[in-house]
C-alpha cells in the first residue's frame, strides 16, 4: 500500500469520526458572505475534520480551518511546504485573478490541474482533500469565483447557485487513448509519428473534412501523448495554394535547419483553435458555435519537445462535435494577436508590451496566451473604456497556460482593445528575440469572440 492510500484512510476515518450533527448546518441558517457559505457549506464537509486544533494534518501543514480561525490562517501567509513558499506561494492572496495562481490553497484543490500539480509540482504534496473525492465543480466553481473577487471575509460575490453542480472532475486515463467518434461531427487524427532523442518537432498535417455542408462546432475535444508542447489547427488566408493533404511537413529537417517550404506555408495561415493541455474539452458559449464552410480542410500543428535519450511517440486526435445551424445566435471569431519585435537581454529579468485595440464591438468569451519557457508571468488588460486598466487573464505557467472562459463576457466597444504584459528572465548568455523553439521565445494571445 502507497502512502497516498494510507493517508486516504485515516483521512476517512477521520471524516466517518466526525461527521455528526454538529457538522450540520441549521436550514435557517441564513449565510451574509460568501466566505460564510464556504465555512459553513465547503471546509466544515471536507477539510475541518482533519485540519482541527490538534490532529496531526494540522500539525504538519500548520493550517487551521475551523470557523474560529481559517480567515486569518489563509490569508497572506506563507505556506508550510518548503518549496511551494520558496516558489512565493502563499496560502491565499487577496490580489483578485492573479491570486489563482500564487495561492497554494488553489493549487492544493484544483481537481482539474492535477496532472500539472503532479508532474510539475511532485513536492508539494498530495491534493486536497486527502483520501476523499475531489471538491465537486460547484464547490471550485464557488471558491474560483470569490478568489478572484478578492476572497473578501465580509460581502456575497459568488452566486450560491453554483454549488448545485455536484459532478466532479474525473481523471484521465493516463494511458493514452483514441476518442471516441462524435455522435455529430468529424473527427481528425494526426500521427503517431517519432520525435527523436534530445529533439523538438514541429510539423504540420493538412487534412480535409469532407464536409459537404456548411458545419457549425460547438464542442471541441483533443486529446495528445504525453510530450506535446502544444497543438493548432490553422485554416489559410483566401487564395492561398493549398498543401497536398495527408502529407507530414516539418518545420525543421533532422540537422536543425527550417524549412524554407513550411515557413513560407505558415506566413498564411489563420488561427483557429489551439491548447497546451493533453486533454482538453471546450463548449462554446449558449448559442455560440464555430462556423466550418462546406468542403474546408485544417492544418494540423504538433509541436513535441522529447529532452530524453530514448525516442518517444506523438499522436494526437479531435473531435470537432457539431449542432444544428437552428440554434446558433453568434459565429465565433477567432482571436490571435502576436507580438514579434522584442528582444529580451541576457542574464536578466525584462518585460514586454503590446497594446492591441478594434474598430468594431466584441463580445469575448475566452483567452489563453502561448509563450516558452523564460515567461515568469503573462498578463491581458483592457485598455480604453471605462473599464481601462482592469486585469482579465493572468498566468504564471509557460507549459500550461489556462484556457479561461467568462460568464459574463467581455464587451469592448469601437476603440477598446487589450493589453498583454509578458515578463521574461533570460538565464541565457544569449538575447533572445522571437522564435519557434521553446529556447526562443514568443509574446502570443489566443481567444475567441463574436461581433453581431
């Protein structure tokens, strides 16, 4: 037995232990904040039975969370864990979006980044709670929302409706596995294909849908071997001379040269869809959907950094899962805006700036930014408007950067636009300036919107 199941069964003894009816919330009980909500609602079911006055969990994470102490016990402390407080974690920041991501409370309890906690962040232990089911998404749901409102004591910030949502997030297979077809739509498979020992590879596939429709996707799920750096599909600018399909074309031969053929195919191409996660399952908004014209083809971007001795193996596939046009209000658009003329001194920590603004109205629904492996922190701003200087997007994670949808949207009217600050250390003796390679760097923001 591993000592993560051991734990898993004192923890649950401990809960059994001490579930009685002084756990129970009265029904009249009438909740003031949402800091109240998760006392009363999230740690008192899931964590206080361990983290009490006096158990050893409490004693060897130092973290207290009954209702007489947990406020002041998380907040802008340092964490226990020496190498979560040597990476300027802190138990819980009250600095709004960006404290997702320097808050060791999150990191501990975020069901859905545990592959990133794992094989990034082994030494921080196990996730929490420790022996039981994850949080359910309702609970992360409600406390992701109160973080980024400030995680105020006093005050209502997130909707108590959202812990009606009672399903959990359920880990993948690590093994990795085809998907399944859709029920409605076309699904695209890309590889397998070999990255040589101590090798990055980048190529492309163009692969025709043969859609004789127009297709409206409304759902799209991908799913990699482990290794990728990430993955696009790209469509091209009208008029552009197609690649002949089915046909891997590499972005560098096996003696590091660029290909001059795939650059040249690469200056056309259009943004579509892109992630860094191994899995990833994205829904567009209510009434939102991505429009397909009939007989269109993708260019498919596998990017693997293999930094082993032994030749491993890329394989991706999607999903594209499509509706009826009956129910599609808005077309999605696609958002890419890169930044390319930087240079980044060696030897030192330096930032970059780009401010992007539109002519037309947009209604965005989601950001994610792509950057390599000197990124410190990336962060998007509006700039204009009276919502001028306010943060939208936040990471700290070159390798998996987050995919962060908004409920409500974010509408920027004629003249608005936004703003990405990327900081960067360069431990190079070299200057860095932009480049495919994840030792070059890029200043790159994704999304999506819709204007009608």
């Amino acid at each position: 037995m591993n000592i993560r199941s051991l734990f898993g069964i004192f923890a649950l003894i401990f809960y059994i232990a001490g579930c009685g009816e002084s756990d129970k919330t009265p029904v009249d009980e009438i909740t003031t904040s949402s800091w109240e909500v998760i006392q009363t609602q999230i740690f008192k079911a899931n964590c206080v039975v361990c983290h009490s006055d006096g158990t050893s969990f409490a004693r060897q994470s130092d973290l207290i969370l009954t209702k007489d102490a947990a406020y002041n016990n998380l907040i802008d402390r340092a964490p226990k864990n020496a190498a979560a407080a040597a990476d300027g974690l802190m138990l819980l920041e009250t600095k709004g979006l960006e404290s997702l991501y320097t808050s060791f409370l999150w990191e501990k309890i975020n069901a859905s980044d545990q592959e990133h906690f794992y094989e990034d962040h082994a030494e921080y232990g196990e996730m929490m709670p420790l022996g039981l089911p994850s949080l359910t998404n309702g609970e992360l749901e409600y406390i992701r929302k109160w973080i980024i409102a400030g995680a105020p004591e006093v005050g209502l910030v997130a909707d108590e409706t959202l812990l009606d949502d009672s399903t959990r997030f359920e880990t993948p297979n690590d093994n990795f596995e085809a998907l399944l077809q859709p029920e409605s739509g076309v699904q695209l498979h890309l590889g397998p294909f070999e990255v040589q020992p101590n090798f990055e590879r980048e190529l492309f596939e163009f692969q025709v849908l043969g859609n004789t429709q127009d297709l409206f996707v409304k759902r799209i799920e991908i799913t990699m071997r482990k290794g990728s750096h990430h993955f696009i599909f790209y469509d091209f600018e009208p008029g552009t001379s197609l690649p002949t399909a089915n046909e891997i074309r590499d972005v560098r031969d096996e003696n590091n040269r660029y290909i001059i053929s795939t650059l040249e195919k690469m200056t056309k191409h259009v943004f579509v869809f892109g992630t860094q996660l191994r899995n990833t399952d994205y829904t567009y908004p209510e009434g939102v959907a991505l429009r397909v014209p009939a007989g269109k083809g993708f260019d498919l971007n596998a990017h693997y950094a293999n930094y082993s001795d032994e030749i491993v193996t890329g394989e991706l596939y999607i999903n594209l899962n499509t509706i009826d046009q009956s129910e599609v209000q808005h077309l999605a658009q696609k958002l890419f805006l890169s930044e390319q003329d930087f240079a980044l001194p060696p030897q030192q920590e330096s930032s970059v700036t780009a401010n992007y603004t539109f002519n037309e109205k947009r209604t965005i629904f989601m950001l994610t930014s792509h950057a390599h492996q000197h990124m410190k922190e990336f962060r998007i701003s509006i700039i204009g408007g009276p919502k001028d200087g306010q943060l939208v997007y936040f990471t700290n994670d070159w390798e998996h950067p987050v995919l962060l949808e908004y409920d409500p949207p974010i509408v920027l009217n004629p003249g608005e636009g936004l703003r990405g600050d990327a900081l960067y250390y360069n431990d190079t003796d070299n200057t860095l300036r932009f480049g495919l390679l994840s030792v070059e760097e890029m200043m790159i923001i994704f999304g999506s919107y819709y204007t009608d």
